[in-house]
C-alpha cells in the first residue's frame, strides 16, 4: 500500500477502506508518512468529504492510535458529556456533579483552553490544590466511591488527533465535517464512557457559526457514536451570546456553584437541567423527561447537588469550602464597569469579542504557554433582549492591570441597541 495511491483515490473522489485509513493513521503516529502527505490527503478530504463509515473508520483508527480506557470496573452506565465550546460555558462543573447528585456515573476527561477562556481543568485549577491529574486507576476509585470525577487527558490517549489537529490548523483545513466529528469522537470514545452527550454550540461565539452546520456536524457524531454501539445523542444550543453571566476561570466557577444552589443564571440553569435530562435518561435512572427534571430539581432544592460538588472537590484534593464560601476563590485586584451609552434594548452582544476581552485580560491562553490570571474576567450584568437606560452597568470588569483606551474601545463594541423591543431566540435549538 502506498501514501500516494490513498491520495490520489480521495482527490478523485472515491471512498477510503478501513484498512487504507489505518495505514495512514498508523504512518502518521510512528513518523513513517511525511506531514506534506497527510497535509495533501486532509485538503482532499476538506474538498471531497467522507462517508458515514470513512468518518468511523477514522474515528477509531484514532481511537486506538493510543491508550484506550477501560472502565467496566466502575459499577452501573458510565456517562459523559462534551461541549463544542463557547464563551461562558461551565456546564461541566454543574452538571458532573449535578446528575452524580442522581445516582449517574460521571467519568469525564477534559482539556485545556485555548483561546478566549480557559477550559474546563483551568476553571477547576482555580480552586486552590486542585488536582486534575489522576492515574487511572484513582480515576476508577474515584468515580466508584462518590459517581463524579473530571481529569486531564493522558498524554497517550490519542496521539493521532494531536498531531493531525496540528497539521489541520497550519493548512487551512480545520472547518471539514468528518475531520471535527472524528477529532472530538476519538476522544470521547477512548475515554471508555458507555454513553455519549454532545452539546454542539452554533453563532457568533461558536465553531459551527449556524444551527444547520451545528445539527450536521451532530448527526455526524451520533452516526459515529451508533456504528460504534455507543449511546450518543446531542443537543443544539445558541452561542451568540455568553452562555449564563460569568466569563473567566474563578468567576465561572462561582457562578457554577450559585447555579448548584439554585441561584444561578436563568439560562445556564435550564442548559443545564436539559443536559441533565438526557443523561439520567441514557443512564437509566428516568424513563422520560418529567421524572429526570423532577430529580435533578430535587438535588438542587435539598442540597445534594451543592454537597455532591463539594465530595468532588474534596477528592481531587480542592478546598470544599469554596462551595460554602466563594471568597475562597482568586479575585482580581481591580474591577470596573462598562456603562451604556445610549437607552434602548440590548439588541446583540457579540460573544466572540466579549471572550477575546477576556483573554486580552488574562482569562485565557493566545498561545499554549501563556499563563492564565485565574481572577479576572467580565460579569454581564444585562442580556439580550433587556431594556435599559444611559448609563446602566452592562457589565462588571474583573482585571489586574489598567485596562488600555484600546481595550475600551473594544468593550464598548461588543455590545448593538435597537430603539424597538428585541425577540430572544431559544437557547436551545433542537434535541437529537
């Protein structure tokens, strides 16, 4: 089998076999496929797409590129949650031990952010001591003894994707289809989980910038998830504007505690609870949708759900106290406030802007060393839709330096008014 033949047979058209797409991904990881190969054969797959098993059989030559988990030692359903990404997304943190709180076994592995804000293990790094890297047998323990554990990927759980995402985001062809389908669900699969929730983000502070490219690129992931006998289902939600209040590392995390309390934002509590839903029911602890949000209420109302995210802190070496005391948690040196210049409705809010803000600030990483401020970042005090006056706040800065008048500029930019009222679309957009 020859590099060149597989090449020219996707340049032209034709569907790759599985044991073509294992000779490519085996000569990519032990170096045997120069990059200028695997970058010729990814531009051809970005102009001429893959078929549902050309998607899997990519997906699982990845899969098992690497280590790929066993967890059958953990008793009952293992479940597992991924978001596309967004600004303001902190879901895991309420949702982990949210539906654990319910009886669910939450096993997740996360990564890190790069780019506006930080990622999941950076939000849950800013709770002092906190340890999000455990072998794999802690990881097992863990979730056995109290159903929730969240933990950085192994550096051997699937090369592959690391060094194909590398040679996709230096030759324009990160924006293909079954190229991100096949990274995210390697990933997922690898990680041993029995079941599969997508959370597939579209608009303005999204990958996928429309609800019909989101629902594609799910239906990809689900057919992946099915032709791999791995319940996987997804849910579309709107990212063109921050999702809850917060963005930046301590303060989402505060903000995800308020929620475990029932305080939280309006619409990341229902995000959640509606993540929430589709778990318990893959789980097998509801048979439908009234009786799992009957359960995960009563964890919120009673207090376990807030108690269930202190046990995890706790194991994972945090401070619990944080959850009883949010002053615990890094703060910034300086906060300011963005004030509207003009009456009328808050018509647009731009998440991409606002998320870039808050990494020019030091909430995340422009570069894979940069090192992230774990206090600062931006509280919106309004959302789209809301009416208000000249000078109402519109949000809260949290920052460690003087901001620039460029800066300024650039906050006062995220946000568009209308002089008329404003419909605000529905958060979430469809259930798959």
């Amino acid at each position: 089998m020859r590099m060149i033949e597989i090449i020219a047979k996707k340049r032209d058209k034709g569907s790759l076999n599985d044991q073509e797409i294992q000779f490519w991904i085996d000569g990519l990881v032990d170096g045997s496929i120069p990059d200028y190969q695997s970058s010729a054969l990814l531009m051809a797959i970005v102009l001429n797409g893959m078929d549902a098993h050309e998607t899997t059989a990519l997906t699982l030559a990845m899969m098992n590129s690497g280590d790929v988990l066993d967890l059958s030692a953990i008793e009952g359903i293992k479940v597992d949650k991924h978001s596309t990404g967004g600004v303001g997304d902190k879901t895991s943190l309420v949702l982990g031990p949210m539906v654990a709180a319910c009886g669910a076994k939450v096993a997740k592995m996360s990564g890190r952010g790069l780019g506006h804000t930080g990622g999941t293990l950076d939000k849950l790094e800013s709770i002092e001591h906190f340890n999000i890297f455990l072998d794999e047998k802690e990881f097992i323990r863990q979730v056995n003894d109290i159903s929730v554990a969240i933990v950085g990927q192994t550096g051997q759980l699937v090369p592959a994707d690391k060094t194909l995402y590398a040679l996709r985001d230096v030759t324009a062809t990160v924006s293909a289809i079954p190229l991100i389908a096949s990274s995210i669900m390697s990933k997922k699969l690898a990680s041993g989980a029995d079941t599969i929730l997508l959370d597939v983000k579209y608009g303005d502070g999204a990958f996928m910038q429309t609800a019909e490219e989101a629902k594609e690129l799910a239906l990809a992931m689900i057919e992946i998830g099915r032709l791999s006998n791995r319940d996987t289902r997804a849910m579309i939600s709107d990212m063109n504007q921050p999702l809850g209040l917060a963005i930046g590392n301590a303060l989402e995390v505060k903000e995800a505690i308020e929620t475990l309390k029932g305080e939280g934002p309006k619409d990341f509590t229902e995000l959640c609870i509606s993540a929430g839903i589709i778990m318990l029911k893959q789980a097998n602890l509801a048979s439908d949708d009234e009786a799992a949000r009957a359960m995960l209420q009563e964890v919120i109302s009673n207090g376990k759900a807030l108690e269930k995210f202190k046990q995890f802190v706790a194991a994972q070496g945090g401070n619990p106290a944080v959850a009883d005391d949010v002053s615990l948690l890094p703060s910034s040196k300086m906060v300011s406030e963005v004030k509207a210049k003009r009456s009328g409705y808050l018509k647009e809010m731009k998440a991409m802007k606002l998320g870039l803000v808050a990494m020019k600030l030091g909430a995340g990483r422009a570069k894979k060393d940069d090192v992230i401020f774990p206090g600062v970042g931006l509280v919106l005090n309004k959302k789209v839709g809301e009416k208000l006056s000249e000078g109402d706040v519109l949000m809260y800065v949290h920052h460690d330096f003087p901001c620039s008048d460029e800066l300024l500029q650039e906050m006062d930019e995220c946000f568009e008014f209308s002089d008329t009222a404003v419909q605000t679309p529905p958060l979430i957009a469809e259930i798959l």
